[in-house]
C-alpha cells in the first residue's frame, strides 16, 4: 500500500542501489547483429535475453548508457535499455496480444474529448490537438471523432479497422515506441504521429500535458507536478532518439 500511495504521488520507495561491479563495456557484432558486452559478457533482459540490436548507432547508444553508471547503476537512467528490453522481451513474442491490449484504447484517446469550456482552453485544445487528427485521417484514413466533456464516447467501426491498420504495419520496433508512447500520453494518434515523425518528441509532450499546463497557467505550479512532467518530458525524448537511432 505504501508503495502505491507513493506512485499515485508521483514518488516510489528508494530502490536498493546496484553497484557497478564492471570495468569495461564493449559492442560486440556477430551476423549483422550487435550486443552491449560487460567485461566480455553480454547484457540480458529482465527475461534474460541478450540485449542486441541490428542498428549500431543504437548499440553505441546503449553502450554509452551502462558506461555512464557509476558508482552505482540506475536502471531510470537508461530510457534506451529499457526500450530495446522491452522490445525483445515484450513486442516480439507477443505482438499480436499487444496490439490487441493497445486497440483496447480505441474509445479513450485523450485528444477525442474536448473541454466544452472554458472558451480559452477550447480553442486551444482545438488548435494543438485538431492537425493531428486531421493527418491521421488524411494519411492513414483514421477518422476520429471527437466529444465535449468526459463521458464515454465511441469511434465508428471504420475508425477501429484502419487504426488496428495502421498499428499492424508498423514494425518490432516502431511498434516498441508506440506501445511506450501510448502508456505515456493515453494516446494513440499522438503516439502515431511521433512514431512516423510527423511531431517531435517535444510538441508531443505539449499536446499530451496541454489540459494540465492551461491549468498551472490558471492556478500556480505544484513541484511534484513539475517533477512528473519533466519525468514524461524525459520519456518521450528518449522514444524519439531511439526512434531516431532504429533509422540510422
């Protein structure tokens, strides 16, 4: 319970530090396929497999994170660990489960309701929120629609086949993004839209905090408020570097 309480405050428990016990970190290749080596050995998942990757801008990338922990490692330190992780252990073996949990969302995407007031925060939610729909629809024939206030509200058919469309070409690794884009900003066509570039990391991170920045702009800053966006902020940065590095 107390665990809980200090996510839902946006602060956990301090983990038990890890210390480095490594000397040297290297990139070893083998058939096109690089891995993140410790003193020769390599790196695994939380599942147990090798880190690896066939990019090697990536595998730099990597590298260059575990060689940073020192004196202790941090595991929130290294946004792209966790991604390719995730990748191996997660989108791979079970995309077609994921891609359902993600379809799941089709009714809840936060850029769909719209605040019926006040006028100023209307407009703006408009303004930042609208191009993006109105890409996806011309790009990928994704019609969202949309609805002021909170309640309920579901997309056509038609918007659930093309947007199940669209998630399903994706590959391994774009999908990767996806999935932690969507789990950041409760958003499928944001998470869409920075997944093909069409947004940067940053213009992603103000559409999807638009609502609570308007409110800290009304009403004063809260500091375990700012410390979570610059957290998420962090996140997204990271998805567009790899996103970034996966094209290298």
């Amino acid at each position: 319970m107390v665990a809980d309480l200090a996510k839902l405050a946006g602060r956990e428990p301090p983990r038990p530090k890890i210390k480095r016990v490594y000397k040297t970190v290297t990139v070893g290749e083998a058939a096109g396929v690089f891995r993140v080596l410790l003193d020769g050995k390599p790196v695994l998942t939380p599942l147990r497999k090798p880190i690896s990757t066939a990019h090697r801008a990536l595998a730099d990338a990597l590298a260059a994170e575990w060689d940073a922990q020192d004196p202790n490692i941090d595991p929130e330190a290294m946004p792209l660990t966790r991604l390719v992780s995730t990748a191996l252990d997660r989108v791979t073996p079970q995309r077609d489960v994921l891609i359902g949990e993600l379809m799941d969302y089709v009714d809840a995407d936060l850029l769909c309701y719209r605040a019926a007031y006040p006028a100023d925060l209307k407009a703006r939610q408009h303004v930042v929120w609208q191009p993006v729909l109105d890409w996806l629809n011309a790009t990928h024939g994704i019609g969202f629609t949309t609805a002021e206030g909170l309640l309920p509200h579901s997309q056509p058919d038609a918007t659930a086949v093309a947007l199940r469309k669209a998630i399903s070409a994706l590959d391994d690794e774009h999908l990767n993004a996806l999935q932690a884009s969507a789990a950041i900003t409760n958003s499928l066509a944001l998470s869409l839209a920075i997944v093909h570039r069409h947004i940067s990391a940053a213009e992603t991170f103000a559409a999807a905090a638009l609502d609570e920045t308007y409110q800290m702009e009304k009403w004063g800053e809260d500091e375990l408020a700012l410390t979570r966006r610059r957290h998420i902020a962090a996140d997204l940065n990271a998805i567009g570097r790899y996103l970034d590095l996966v094209k290298a």
